[in-house]
C-alpha cells in the first residue's frame, strides 16, 4: 500500500482527557461487554448441548450469536485498553484487522437475519415442505455462504479503504471507522471504497427488501389460520427474529443516516456506542425473553440433572390439632417431572404452582416449622420480561466487581514492586470482595433467570454464614490497613520493624479467623430458632429479614450476638477514626506541599472505601423498618451488599500510580504498541 511508509499508527478519539472519566468509560464498557459476551456464550452453549434445539432456527440462532461475539470484540477491547491506559493510538495493522473483522462480522449479521426470514417463511407458509427444504446440508450450505459473503464482504471494504493515502493519523472514533478513515483520506483512491459502499447498500437494501416482503407473506398466513393459538405459537417463532432485525436496521440508520458533522459530538459518540453494542447484547435477551425451549434450555445449564428429574409436590392431608397440623411420612410422596403438573389436582389452595414447581407455604399450613424444607425469597418481579432484565442487570453488575477484583489480585501478586504491607491487605481485601458479592448475587441472578424463588434450608445458611465471614473479615482487614497507614506516616523510622513479612501474615491470618468465627456465630445464633414462616422478605439470606420468621424466644440469642459484634465494629470504627486524626496531624506537620500529597494519596483511597462500608451499612440497618416497603429494601440491600465491592477498585485503581503501572504491565500493550511505532520510525 502507498500509504504504509507514512503512517504507522492512528490517534482514536478519545471519550474524555480525565483520567477518572476515563476509568468511567474503562468500567462501563467493561460491564457491557461481558454482559454482551456472557448472554451469547449462554445462548451457544444452551443451542450445543441441548439436542432438543438442534433444529435450522437454532443453528441459525447459534452463529448470530458467535458473529454477535466477534462483532463487540472487534472494537471494544482495544477502546478498553486505550481508557485504562490513558493512551489513544492504534497500530496500522491493527486499524487494518479492526476494519476487516468489524465488516465482517456485522455483513455476516445482516445475511444470516436474511437467512433466518426465510426459514421463518418456509416454516409457517410451506410447513409441509420444511424438512425437504430446510435440511441439514442446506442450512449448512446457506450458512457457509453466510460467512463467505461476510468474509469478502470485510476483504472488499479492507482494500477499499486502505488503498487510499492518508493526510492525517487523527480519526474521529473510538474505533477504526471506515467514514471517518476515509476523511482523512488525501487522495481519489478513497472513490474506490465509496463505489463498494454504494454497491454494499443496494445488497443490503435488496436484503431489507426480500426480508419485508417474507413478513408480508408470513403475516398473511398466519392471520389466515384459524387457531388462535396456532397464531400465537406461529408469532412467538417470528417476533424474536424481526425485533432483532429491526434493532439492527434502526441503531444504524440513526448511526450512518445523520447529517454528518466535521467534528465529533457527544450524540454522535453515544450513537456509535448503541449501534456497536444494543444488537449484540440485546439479541441474547430477546431470544430468550419469550422462548420456552431457550429457557428449558438455559435452566437445565443451571440445574444439576438429578434436580431436574425430580420435582417434589407435597400432598398434605392434614388433621388440625389446635394451632399446629401434621405430616405422615405417607402424605409425602414424588412425582416425576416427566409428569405433566398442570394436570395434578392437589385440591389444596395451600400449595402454591410456579412455573413447573410446586412450593407449599409453609407460612400457611405449618405455623410452627422447626426447620423448613425451604425458603422462598423476595422476587423482583412476576413480569417475566423483568426478570430477565433483573438477571443482566445483576450479571453485568456483578461481572465488573469479579472483573475489578481479579485485576488488582493479579496485578499484586505477579508485581514484586507492589509486594509490600499495604498491597498485600490490598489483595485480602479484593479476596474478601469478590467473596462478599459472590454469595448471594449469583443465587438471585439463577432465581430470575430460572423464574423460581426458592432456596433451600442448607443454601440459606450457607449464604448467612459466608456473607458475615467475609464482611466480618473485610471490616477487620479495613481496620488493620488503618494501622498500616498510621504507622508509614507517623512512624516511618519503624514501618519495617512493625510490619514485617511475619507481623502482616498474622493480622491477614487473624482477620479472616475473626470473620469465620463471625460467620459461625452468626450462623448458629440465626438457625437455632424455630421459624413460622418460610417466606423471607429479601432476595438473599438477610439475618433481620430471618429473625421476623421467628415464633420463640430463641432469636434473642441472635439479637444478643447482633449488638456483641456491633460493639466490636464500634471499636475497630473508634479506632480507624483516632488513627487517621493522628495520620493528619503528623501529615500537617510535613513541611513539603509534595511530601504531604504523597501521604494523603496513600490514605484518601482507603478512607474512601472505610466511609463507604460504613455509610452504606448505617443507610441499610439504621433506618426506620416499619416506613420501607420491600422495594426499598430491596434497593437499599443491592446499595450496601454490591456498591463496596463495586466501587472499591475502582476508588483504588483511579489515582494509584502503582496499580496503574502494574496493569500496564499487566497488558503489556502500551510498551509494545510503542515498541513497534520507534522501530518503524527508526526503519523510516
């Protein structure tokens, strides 16, 4: 290429010159892209492993969603690594891969949808033709021919583009963008790639065509049959298909429809951003919303097989004695899930039908339960379209903490510069995170996945148990970062004789015994009482929502044990406080403006996270209960159990050059990108 001698590498546009908007973006997108990437994965492996789905609508259904994964990783990676890094380039050869995969991947999306209508048509207006039509070696020819137009489609465009010479390295995207490339192209070879463009759209457009005139035909079949039900099940195939089509044609006529602007604003950032992101991840929420063999599918992911082969359903015929009521061991019996329970007649409106379960309220018939069988947790919603955003919702908001935490515990532990006291509370601390967000999260997200709200008894105390080791042990690492803290600024002659390798093992070591003995205290005080209700109105296992299920005196241990470890927190509270007021004294007292920045930027991280576990857990437990409805609640227990460990690297990551260094490291991209560029400049 005449170009290639002249430009090495592109400058991207950046989404801000701050750094801490700029860890924004990196977190946002981090967030969103493993959203997109997980719903997809979940969709491949539920269509791959389940043998019920291997029909021309699924395999159709499994490759939009592997070019889903490769449209979204095809540019957001790198614009992730350049907001983390504070860098902006992009290497030439990587501009060239980024174009070709981007066209490739989307032509791709857009002929396979094309390929779909079809199927969709030949399966409601010629259904007794459809397995002659659609079989297996024409559906694979029909997607093979798929990836073969996308993969010339991306070849075409590539050349198109980069054939022509380039007057500056400044692109106005996040991205390599073929609009913007060919702006700064100086020369009529970018005429090329305009010609191929035009004939791209008249493609496209006769595909656009061909897909509505599909629909008309459909439409008009169905509206023709005379089951309504028949209707029903006929759309139910159809809808997912077009509103994914339509999300695709809209986000993209609004990103390339609008009257172009010489420089970039953010409306045109923002619709880059939605039509490179709301397809891919919203097609996953859309074939699952309503898809019933999607979500037998997605369940039998989650649920070990010989849970699924079951399905208890409780019989009860009861003989009243006063207030109590009682179970023989004969009323007791278990049904096979193969059986069909819309048939069962319990003849008890006790026992509650959810989906293909049966849960007996144990709240209604049994008012003095020892210990239930179950809990039934608080739902967000019974709109299943909710639900499901319930559970993306969740999973991107708990993939960013996991994400975050992982990258500090890696960053610390493969660093030897960081290899010291501070870091090494720091690395406890993003354990007991992603152990703290990891015990009642994934339970909620499989609950509203799955549409169920059950947990059962060993599950509820598992999830008691763990949520106050880790946040016992949080508390105290907290605590012992404190002293840390205290003893580098006020006794910087002795930091090392007191905090040697020895002395920082045993206060690791102490905290999480104190929090496993917290977890056990808490534990054994909470289920040792008898419960009256197996309704807990929460989404997890939480301690005071249980203790309202008691009917004895026995919760009292729990309260006793409650206002102990409140004593506890109050005094490791009372000592963080006094220690800090000894840290800004002696902070004070240093005579260099630049000696006292360095102190304070060591400490104002971890204040920040100490006032935001504490603020949050006084905002949670403090308020007035009888003046919060469970929505509030609600919101208020995701604000204490996932904003600390949401927040918590980043509050670390944002203005630490340590950490900042050692993810550079980390990547390694910067120093090789850079690497790269003195070598071409030195060759030139």
């Amino acid at each position: 290429m005449a170009n290639a001698t002249s430009i090495s590498e592109f400058l991207l546009l950046e989404f801000s010159v701050i750094r801490e908007q700029q860890i924004l973006h990196f977190f946002l997108f981090l967030a969103l892209y493993l959203t997109t990437v997980t719903g997809n994965f979940l969709i491949i492996t539920a269509v791959a492993f389940d043998h019920h789905l291997h029909t021309p609508m699924y395999f159709f259904l499994i490759n939009l969603a592997i070019q889903d994964l490769g449209s979204v990783s095809a540019i957001i990676p790198k614009s992730m690594v350049n907001s983390l890094m504070s860098t902006r380039d992009i290497s030439y050869s990587g501009c060239v891969v980024q174009v070709f995969f981007f066209v490739f991947f989307v032509g791709s999306d857009f002929f396979l949808l094309t390929v779909m209508a079809y199927d969709r048509y030949v399966a409601i207006c010629i259904p007794l033709q459809y397995e002659i039509v659609m079989n297996r070696q024409a559906c694979a020819q029909m997607v093979a021919t798929v990836w073969i137009i996308g993969l010339l489609y991306g070849a075409l465009h590539t050349s198109g583009t980069f054939a022509a010479t380039f007057c500056s390295n400044m692109v106005n995207q996040f991205y390599c963008e073929i609009p913007q490339l060919l702006k700064i192209s100086c020369s009529d070879s970018y005429l090329t790639e305009v010609g191929a463009l035009a004939v791209s759209v008249i493609v496209e457009f006769g595909c656009f065509v061909f897909i509505i005139v599909t629909y008309v035909l459909i439409f008009s079949a169905v509206l023709r049959m005379p089951s309504i039900q028949g209707r029903q099940k006929a759309f139910a195939t159809c809808l997912p298909h077009l509103i994914v089509f339509s999300t695709f044609v809209v986000t993209g006529w609004f990103a390339y429809l609008r009257p172009p602007s010489e420089t970039p604003s953010d409306l045109d950032l923002a619709l880059t951003v939605i039509y490179t992101f709301v397809p891919p991840m919203m097609n996953p929420i859309i074939y699952s919303m309503r898809n019933k063999d999607v979500k037998v599918a997605l369940s039998k992911l989650f649920l070990p097989e010989f849970l699924s082969s079951l399905s208890f359903v409780f019989i009860i015929h009861a003989t009243h004695q006063s207030d109590c009521m009682s179970i023989r061991n004969e009323d007791l019996i278990f049904v096979n899930s193969a059986t069909n329970l819309a048939e069962i007649d319990t003849g008890d409106p006790r026992m509650k039908r959810r989906g293909n379960q049966l849960h007996l309220d144990i709240e209604d018939i049994m008012p003095n339960l020892t210990s239930s069988f179950e809990f039934l947790l608080l739902e967000f919603s019974d709109i299943r379209e909710l639900q499901i955003l319930h559970f993306f919702v969740f999973l991107a908001v708990y993939l960013t903490p996991v994400t975050g935490n992982l990258l500090i515990i890696i960053a610390v532990a493969l660093d030897h510069h960081l290899h010291t006291p501070m870091y090494f509370f720091l690395m406890n601390l993003a354990l007991l995170d992603l152990g703290l967000v990891s015990v009642m999260v994934p339970k909620a997200m499989a609950n509203s996945l799955l549409n169920i709200r059950s947990i059962s008894y060993s599950g509820c105390v598992a999830q008691v148990f763990f949520y106050f080791l880790f946040g016992g042990s949080d508390f105290a690492i907290l605590t012992i970062m404190a002293h840390d803290r205290y003893v580098a600024i006020c006794r910087p002659l002795h930091y090392e004789t007191i905090m040697h390798r020895g002395a920082c093992i045993q206060m690791a070591a102490s905290a999480w015994i104190a929090g496993i003995l917290n977890g056990i205290l808490h534990s054994g005080g909470t289920f040792a009482i008898t419960f009256c209700s197996n309704r807990i109105n929460q989404f997890f296992c939480a301690v005071p929502q249980i203790l309202k299920l008691s009917c004895s005196d026995m919760y009292l241990v729990e309260v006793g044990i409650i206002m102990f470890a409140c004593f506890l927190g109050l005094g490791c509270f009372v000592f963080i406080i006094v220690s800090y007021m000894q840290i800004f004294a002696a902070v004070l007292r240093i005579p260099s403006v630049h000696g006292q920045k360095k102190a304070l930027s060591t400490c104002l991280p971890h204040l920040a996270v100490v006032s935001l576990l504490v603020f949050s857990g006084l905002f949670a437990y403090s308020r007035p209960r009888h003046h919060t409805s469970s929505d509030q609640n609600v919101l208020i227990a995701i604000i204490y159990a996932i904003l600390p460990p949401l927040l918590n690297t980043f509050i670390y990551s944002m203005r630490n050059k340590e950490i900042k260094a050692a993810l550079l490291k980390l990547s390694d991209l910067g120093h090789f990108s850079k690497t790269i560029a003195g070598k071409a400049f030195l060759q030139k």
